[in-house]
C-alpha cells in the first residue's frame, strides 16, 4: 500500500463551546498555538455537519461565482483579486459561524488585486520563478523555501487556500500552460510538487494540487477526450500526484477540465474515490476546476463520483433538484460536507486570525533572485565564453531585454510591485552600450502590442522582434567594434487557454529573430569576440538550427520579478549555474513523439479537436529519445557548471527488497568539485529494469539529489533512496504494482545520458507485488483497442 503521510499542523486555534460541545470559530486570543492532527478536524467537521441543515451543507458544496465576494456566505476580511471562495454558514442564534475561505491563484506566487477600492495601500506579492524554472533546480530544500515564502504572504494577507501547484506532465513542448508545470518526468514533478507543498502549507494555510489529471493541453480544453492505455496515465500522468500525496498530504486536489476515455475527470469515481481516496488514502478536499465537466446539467454526477465542492458552481439549486429525484442521497452530500469543513477548520479564516497584510517582500525578492538564478540551465559555453568579467563591456541586443517576461499569462500571472528587466540586471552589472539600450527602449514604446487579460489577470505587452534595419545594422558595427560581448535575449509568451505554434516565431525563431543572431554573430565573431544568448521563454524552443552559431546559451525561463539580476548573477559568475533541464529539448518539434497527435483530433468538423490519442504510451520525453535512440538537441537532466564534478565511488549500500513491498534501495556516490569555481552539482539515479511480463523504457529516473556548495577540490557523499513503489511498473492485467525479478543495473549521472556511466547493480529474486489496485480503472472506452491507441510500442 502507499505510504501516507498525515500532516501535525500548529495552528493557532481560539476555542468557544456551543451547547453540543462543537468547535466554532471565533476571534483569536493570544493564547499559544494548539498542535492538532488531521483526525482531530475531521472528528470536528463530523459533528459540525451533524447540525446542519441540508441546505447549509449544500451551500458548503456550491461556489459562490467568479471574481467576486457577491453571493459568498459570511465572509469575513475579504481578499480582493481571490479566485474564488468556499461559502461559510452563519447562525447566530445555535452559535454557528462558520466563515468563507478564500481561495487564491498561484503557481508563481499569490495572485491578488494589489490595489484596493478605497485604500490607498498597496497589496504587492511576490513573483517567483515559474514551476519549470524551480524544477530546473533539482533541489527540494529551495523550493520548500519558496514554498514557505508564498504560504506566508497568503498568510499575511489572509487568504487561506493556494489554487497551486501545478502539477501535469509536459506532455508536448507546445501545451501553452507548461510553464506552470514542472517536467516531462513524474517523479522530479512529484517531488517538486511536495515540497511546495510542505512549504506553503508550514504557515497553516492549504495548496490544491492540480489538475488532477491529464490536463496536458489547452485547445479546446473543456472538451478534450484523452484516450490512452491504464498503465500510461498510471506511470506517468497520476504518478505525481500520488509522490505528492504520499510526502505532503495537500488540503485539497483541484479535477481537470478535460475527459479521459470518454468521461470528465470530475465524474470518474474510479478515479477520484478509488484510486485517489482509496488506494492513496487521500484524505483532503476535491475540488473542481471553475465551471469544469457538465455543471450545466450533470453536477450531482461530480457529487457521485466523490467531488466535493464545486467551482464556482451555483449550483445549490441543481443538486436540491438531484436529491428529489432521487439522483443523489443527502448521505453523500453529507460526506461531501465533512470533506470540506474537515479544511476548513484548519484555516485561519476559520479561526479568524487577524490579517497582518505585511509580508517581508524584501527578503521574499532576495529569495527569489536566488531561486531564479541557481535554478537556470547553462545549455552552452564554447571555450567558456561565460562568466563574464565585472569590467566586460556589453552590447545587449534584443527586444526581449526591454519586454522581459516575468511568468506567463493567465491565472499563472502576480501582481508584483516590480519587475527588474534583463536590461536593468546587465546595467546594474555591466558596462553596457546605452546607444543600444535606447534603441530597444525607443522600439518598444513605438511597437508594444497591448493584450487584454483573461481569467481575472491583468493585460500584458508583447513587441516583435526589430528587424536588422540600417540603423540597427549600424549600430551592431559599431557595438562590435567597441564592446566586448554581445548579449541576445530572446524571449517567448504564452498561457492559459491556448497553445503554442510549432511555427517560426514561437518554437521556431522569427526571421528577424534568426537575422538578429546572424548579424551579430558575424560581426562580433569577425572582431574575435563572444557571442551569448539569454532565452526568457515560458518553454522549449528549437536551438538546433541556430545553437552552433553562437558561443553561449542561457536558459532563463521565467525567474519572476528580480528575472534581470538573476541572470546578470549567473552571466556574471556571481552564482555558478547549477540548474539542469527538466524536460528534453528535441533536435526538432518533428521527432516527439507527441507531435503528430497534439492538440488532438477533430471528429465532428467544427474545427475544435475532439479526442487526444496518447499515441506514445509511457514512453515521454526522455523515456521516448533513450529507447529508441533518438537524437536531442540537449537530454533531459543536462546542465552544465562555471566547475566540473567527478563521480567517484557509486555503490548499492543497502538492498532490502527482499522483504517486498516495504523494501527499498539506498545508493550513494561521491560527487567531487574537480574545476576551479565553487558549485553544487544535481546528481540523478536511472534505472534500467528486467523485462518479464512488462516492457519497459531503457532508464527511468528513480532519485536524484543536490549537493551543498563544494569548494574547488571538497566533496560530498550523496544517498538515494529507492522505494519499492517507486522501482515498481503497472502491471494491467494483474491489477497491481509490481517491481519484476531479475537483474538491475542504476546509472548515478549528471543527466539522462548514461553513455558514459558505469553502472552498479542489484538484482531482485522474485517479483515484489507493491500494491493491489482497482479492478477496471482507467479503462479504455468500449470498442476501442490499445494497439490503436498506443502507437509508440517497443
């Protein structure tokens, strides 16, 4: 069975007895914090509900509407800019006085109005770097800090659940909501998930892991059929939600908009009570997504299969409708209602804690601009073109330097108090060509193209790329002449709502992006001189047609608001790069395997894609390019150092699967600072496993690890530890997980190429059943057959 994980929270609680005994909120005191544990609240919810009436424990059930506190019940302190609300229940005279939550985007950080009707103050939050930026960092403890960082500006602010992290798989380099997302790779998503988690939820407030599941496109979204096989959504699509819920137990798990094998996600009791409640013994909320399946019609289905609440929902009256047909049973609204309040209790709402609205967003920055900079992937670095020296004169080319994006667009957006642009950063570091820097800025104000926002964001500015015009051709001549490194940056937008293009412009460079890169390079390259490249992208993009033609790349991402000094830290030396790619880069958008099914197929003419075939099964990204010997532009897990690392002494210290199911695998290896710079170093373990009933990838990630800062010369011994469900595959026709006997071999490597890792190995003497799963679920619709959805087949 999986491990659960039932979290002690310390939250400050203030106690007052109704005449049943029951614990109802109330004004803070100053009394000291009460630790309680999760049985504890849900024992509380389970009295409280037992004095509701029906239509109290449906309005629970029901959100309140969109962007507004209009129709929320007892709301108080109100946060303006939440996303959304939980209704709370008022009745004074039985002493019952249960608050609204407020419930806030935010996978880069909290997302609320800054300013405030009547209130000259301001409510800034702070934008982190996004979700595949943070990745990128391999390190568990830094994001637990980040995490930390957002749950106390929630806090501060008095909002009490995070509609974050994201948490779906980067199926496809185009899905435009990547950059909330965190890998092509279950466990690193996982993992990363966790953490923000354990983070954000250490303040005493709740995150929403999401969208659970298979939300791995955006076209047409609320319609999409995923179709694919039980062990490919087991494996890979499911596999970081159930890490997640193992190591943090989240306050709740928001469905997805989408169906999967012809049925939404919020209607699927097998998956949302069976798998998700029984086999993870999730313990939370489940959540909708806002107005996600058939609200309109169907809402009491959603109840049936085990959701919650649902968002935002009105639907108080349709599910009143259901119970007197006979479609649902109060017992389940009823159980519904213990599942929300068992949240509720735990949040300072409830207990009215007072608002602060005084975060340190000094520090917050500080943490960030750290964040941003040990997480981004040096892709490139001839003849260590990089770092630069402190007096290096710079000649900063680009739009994107001027129009730098902080993260994406949509709910994914914060309203910041300031972003620092790659402009500024080089400024602030450099000796820079301010000729060129007013030419960007002059270009921008005369070409910015305003785009409204959607989903409650604000609006953003996007600007072409300036053509190589006489006067720009000008001005790199004498830039080429007079400085002594050329920076492009380049940038990409996208987010909620739509895709991305696998045309010029988007994944492919814009002709006067690749003219810029041409004329530059020619002529600083003529003068002896460097050529860098800063990519300030929400995802992949091809470097294949162009990577040769210059002598460093850096990945920046988005490293939210301080995105300009994290990366003149990094150009700098000032922080050695350490982050490794938490997705492949493709030598073309042609060769994954993906690209020939996304977004999906349009079956009945109206021009919106219908069904999404998950044509290549378990074989994503790295796990695709490895077995069947695909070329890459860069692996996945790469990254390169100002330092090189020495892997020494690999070794399985303790093999204990022999007990089964709660059996594990503990490796170490010593990694060694063998350059010149200070540095840490992302050490990953891949496993290649035996064949017997189940095919497999050729490797597989299994751990991974991050050493602290290694001087020239030290080094540290890193431990991984491999349990037996997370060695184990899904076996369908035996309705379980189970790890196969035979021979292991556990490459410990800077990246997904192993080719030249020495491995170590293990062997395993019989098959270890890990956990027994649910007859049936997940299965394929009726009449369609595996070899014909799953195409990619070793």
């Amino acid at each position: 069975m999986p491990i659960t994980t039932t979290k002690m929270k310390a939250v400050s609680l203030c106690v007052s007895l109704a005449l049943a005994g029951i614990l109802v909120g109330c004004n803070q005191n100053d009394s000291a914090p009460l630790v309680k544990d999760d049985a504890y609240y849900r024992g509380q919810a389970e009295a409280m509900v037992a004095r509701l009436t029906l239509g109290e424990k449906l309005d629970l059930l029901s959100g309140p509407g969109y962007g507004s506190a209009d129709g929320a019940i007892n709301v108080k302190q109100d946060v303006a800019g939440v996303a959304g609300y939980i209704n709370g229940v008022l009745r004074s005279a039985d002493g019952i006085d249960i608050p609204a939550l407020k419930l806030a985007d935010g996978p880069a950080g909290l997302r609320i109005n800054a300013n405030r009707d009547g209130d000259s103050a301001s409510y800034h939050a702070t934008a982190w770097p996004i979700g595949t930026l943070l990745a990128s960092s391999w390190d568990v403890n830094l994001v637990r800090s980040v995490g930390a960082a957002m749950g106390d500006e929630m806090r501060q602010y008095g909002v009490d659940i995070l509609l974050a992290p994201g948490m779906n798989i980067q199926r496809n380099p185009l899905n435009g909501r990547n950059f909330e997302y965190y890998s092509e790779d279950p466990l690193l998503t996982g993992k990363m998930g966790a953490a923000i988690v354990n983070g954000v939820e250490s303040n005493g407030v709740g995150t929403t892991i999401k969208h659970f599941f298979g939300n791995n496109s955006e076209t047409n979204r609320n319609q999409i059929n995923d179709i694919g096989e039980p062990r490919t959504f087991r494996e890979i699509y499911l596999r970081g939600f159930q890490i997640a819920v193992d190591e943090s137990q989240p306050w709740a798990v928001m469905t997805s908009y989408n169906k999967v094998n012809g049925t939404y996600v919020n209607e699927r009791k097998d998956t949302v009570t069976e798998v998700l409640r029984g086999e993870w013994q999730f313990d939370g909320l489940v959540m909708s997504d806002w107005f996600a399946g058939d609200v309109a019609n169907n809402a009491y289905k959603q109840v049936l299969a085990g959701q919650d609440l649902i968002e935002p929902g009105n639907v108080k009256e349709q599910l009143q409708q259901s119970i007197d047909k006979g479609d649902l049973s109060e017992a389940k609204v009823t159980e519904a209602a213990i599942n929300i309040l068992t949240q509720v209790m735990k949040s300072p709402s409830y207990s009215q804690l007072p608002v602060g609205n005084s975060p340190d967003l000094a520090a917050h920055a500080t943490l960030a601009r750290q964040a941003g900079a040990e997480s981004m992937v040096l892709l490139r670095n001839e003849a260590s073109a990089l770092p630069l020296a402190a007096t290096s004169k710079v000649a900063s080319f680009g739009i994107n330097q001027t129009n730098t994006y902080k993260g994406g667009t949509g709910s994914g957006d914060v309203n910041a108090a300031s972003l620092t642009t790659i402009a500024q950063g080089l400024a602030s570091r450099f000796p820079v060509s301010e000729a060129l820097q007013a030419y960007y800025r002059d270009f921008y104000e005369n070409n910015k193209v305003y785009h409204e926002g959607q989903f409650g964001a604000k609006g953003y500015y996007t600007c072409a790329e300036a053509a190589v015009s006489p006067a720009l051709t000008s001005l790199i001549t004498a830039a080429a002449s007079e400085q002594e490194v050329a920076v492009i940056s380049l940038g990409r937008q996208a987010g909620e709502g739509a895709d991305r293009s696998s045309g010029k412009g988007d994944y492919l460079l814009g002709d006067d992006e690749s003219a810029l890169i041409d004329a530059v390079s020619s002529a600083f390259h003529a003068q002896g001189k460097k050529v860098v490249v800063v990519l300030n992208v929400n995802g992949v993009i091809d470097t294949a047609q162009w990577s040769h033609k210059v002598d460093a790349i850096l990945l920046a991402y988005m490293a939210g608001q301080e995105t300009g000094h994290a990366v003149a830290d990094v150009l700098s030396g000032t922080v050695n790069p350490s982050g490794k790619l938490a997705q492949s880069f493709p030598a073309s958008y042609a060769s994954v395997p993906s690209s020939g099914s996304f977004p999906g197929e349009d079956t009945d003419g109206d021009g919106e894609p219908d069904d999404l075939y998950y044509n290549e099964g378990i074989y994503v990204g790295y796990r695709y390019y490895s077995t069947f010997e695909q070329a890459v532009s860069y692996p996945f897990g790469f990254g390169l150092s100002y330092t090189s690392f020495g892997y020494g002494s690999p070794a399985v210290t303790q093999n204990t699967l022999v007990s089964g199911a709660a059996g594990s695998l503990v490796l170490t290896a010593t990694i060694t600072n063998t350059g010149a710079v200070s540095g840490k170093e992302a050490a990953q373990v891949y496993v290649s496993a035996p064949e017997v009933k189940l095919k497999k990838p050729t490797i597989e990630l299994k751990a991974f690890a991050k050493t602290k800062q290694l001087a020239p010369g030290a080094s540290e011994q890193l431990s991984f530890t491999i349990p037996a469900s997370l060695l184990a595959s899904f076996d369908e026709a035996g309705n379980q997980w189970i790890v196969e006997p035979g021979n292991y071999s556990a490459y410990i490597s800077p990246s997904s190429d192993v080719s030249a890792t020495v491995p170590v190995t293990f062997t395993v003497s019989k098959e270890i059943v890990v956990s027994h799963t649910t007859a049936g679920a997940l299965a394929l619709p009726s009449g369609v057959d595996a070899a014909t959805v799953t195409t990619v087949t070793k």
